[in-house]
C-alpha cells in the first residue's frame, strides 16, 4: 500500500504502513493536511488524495487551514477551490474542512474582538500569532492514530544571491543562521518524518529536501501544471494585488515561484 512520486533529484515514498512500523506506532487511520492555498500544499493534497484513491481507501482527510488576517485573509477561498478541483480530478472527498484564523499583528485580544470579530485565537504578547493560530485550529484533531502533512519546501540553493543579498546583509550581515532561513535551509538534509516526542502522533514534511524547481517538475509528472498551478498562490505583497487576486512579481515567494516554475 504506497505509491512513489519521483524527480530528478527526489524521490516521495508515500507508504504510511512502512513509516508506521518503522517509528513502532500504529498505522494512521487520519491524515491532517496543512492546506494554504500555495504551490507546496496543493502538491501535497493532490498526492494524499491519490494514494486514498488507489492504495489506503479507508484513510480519512482532514484539511486545515490558517486564514491569513486581513487583508491577506485570502487562504481559505483559495485553499476551497484547490480542494474542490482535487476531488474534480481524483473523484476522492475530503472528510472534513478545518479554518482558523490568524490574529491581525499589533492589536490585542480586545481590539481583536472589537474591530475583526475574531475570537480566541490571540495571546496578549504572543510574538508568533500564525503558530498560535496553527496550534488551536490543528492541535485538537491530531490525536493518536493521526498523521499530519505539511508541504513545506526547501529555499533556493544560497548560491542564488537574488533571494539573499538584499535580505541578509541588511538584518543578519550575511548570517545564513538566520532562524527564518533555517527552517527551510537548502543547507541540510532534514528529517521527513517521525513522530512527536510526547504522544504517539506521525508528522510528515514530504517536500522538506526539495525546492520550487523539483516541485515544477512535479506538477508536470503528474500533469497538474494546467489544472492546479493556476488556482494557487504564493504571493505575500500588501499592495493592490491583494484585491486584485494578482501576484506581486516583487516579493520574496513570488521571485521563488518564478525561479521554480518560470511563471507566476
């Protein structure tokens, strides 16, 4: 019961029986899949969603996404389209659609209240309201016999001084230790999965190792560059584009999805 999703350069081995026996736990009967709206995730559903189709029939799906705080709170529309063009293609439901929202950055849990009408999703002086929100909506469903997916990808090799020249010098003086950096350094092989320390919980980072470049490539092994490429998002840019459902061009994860996939 797998299915493997090659590249040039990777290789995903999608078998949660395999990983089950290996991390000694029991075979997930859940997945959780952190799903944003941008090219990783996508990526990402669209293969779960197959190998329910055509190996683990009896997993269940369930989608969590973060909504980003006004006016980037464009994730859940985008997220919906993408899961509905998913079960377009593959024919396979997902069970259930979690939403949490991101707490808007400077405003307190009152103000949060009186001028969003968002609840519960802020701690006073919390420096990381995105993990925050992450941890209430996705914490409660991933119990034991669960397995959460996320799609993270590697940067661009640091070679490529476009994506650091302007960034690093200015904040960290060239310091490629730069915690935002490292969590997606091309730097070094990072682990694909394992379970959490205290509970008996599967988490899997598939693209992990891989960059925008071996994710192009993907979507033209599985023919998704016409059918899901177009309906995902990357751009991060405050201007009008937010309105306009546009990318930027100019912000960092647009300039990465350029150089991965050559279009926006």
């Amino acid at each position: 019961m797998y299915m493997k999703f090659t590249v040039s350069r990777h290789q995903w081995n999608l078998d949660l029986h395999k990983v089950a026996e290996e991390l000694e736990m029991p075979v997930p009967h859940t997945a959780i899949l952190k799903m944003s709206g941008g090219l990783d995730s996508t990526a990402m559903g669209y293969c779960v969603a197959l190998y329910k189709k055509h190996e683990y029939h009896d997993l269940k799906l369930k989608v969590v996404t973060i909504n980003g705080y006004a006016p980037k709170n464009w994730n859940r529309m985008y997220a919906h389209r993408i899961l509905d063009r998913i079960t377009h293609l593959t024919g396979v439901d997902f069970d259930e659609r979690i939403v949490g929202e991101q707490a808007t950055p400077g405003l307190s849990a009152q103000q949060e209240r009186e001028y969003v009408g968002r609840e519960e999703l802020w701690i006073d002086g919390d420096v990381d309201p995105y993990g925050t929100a992450v941890q209430k909506t996705a914490e409660p469903h991933w119990t034991e016999g669960t397995v959460a997916f996320t799609g993270v990808t590697a940067n661009p090799p640091t070679h490529l001084t476009q994506f650091y020249q302007d960034y690093l010098p200015e904040v960290y003086g060239g310091d490629y230790q730069a915690p935002e950096l490292q969590v997606r350094t091309p730097n070094k092989i990072r682990q694909e999965y394992d379970k959490s320390n205290s509970t008996n919980r599967m988490w899997w980072q598939p693209w992990t190792n891989w960059h925008k470049q071996d994710l192009a490539e993907l979507y033209n092994n599985l023919s998704i560059m016409d059918t899901l490429f177009p309906l995902t998002r990357s751009c991060e840019g405050m201007g009008s584009e937010i309105i306009a459902q546009k990318h930027c061009g100019e912000c960092w994860w647009c300039q990465e999805r350029l150089w991965g996939f050559g279009k926006l």
